[in-house]
C-alpha cells in the first residue's frame, strides 16, 4: 500500500492525523491537515489510505 501513494491521496497516519497528500520527495510526505496547514512526514508514518 505504501509504495502505491500519490498526491491527492487521502490518508492516516499511524498517530491519528488525517490528511491529503500534497508532495512526495523520496520517504517524506507532505501533508495538508487543513487549509493552508502542512506537515512533513515519513513514508512508514502513513497507516492506511482513506477511500474517497
């Protein structure tokens, strides 16, 4: 599932944060968590995938 992410993915990470997929750069994600609130994460952080 891991190697399958795109942007515009909606995902979980494993702490519980919701969020949609804005960049990928090797193992860092970037997040949006809200409107115009982004986060950077790893790869292995993402729990699972939303389904639209």
């Amino acid at each position: 599932m891991l190697e399958s992410l795109k942007v515009g993915d909606k995902v979980i990470t494993i702490g519980g944060i919701y969020g949609v997929i804005r960049d990928i750069k090797g193992e860092v994600f970037t997040l949006e968590i809200s409107k115009d609130i982004k986060i950077n994460t790893t790869r292995n952080a993402i729990g699972s995938k939303r389904e639209k």
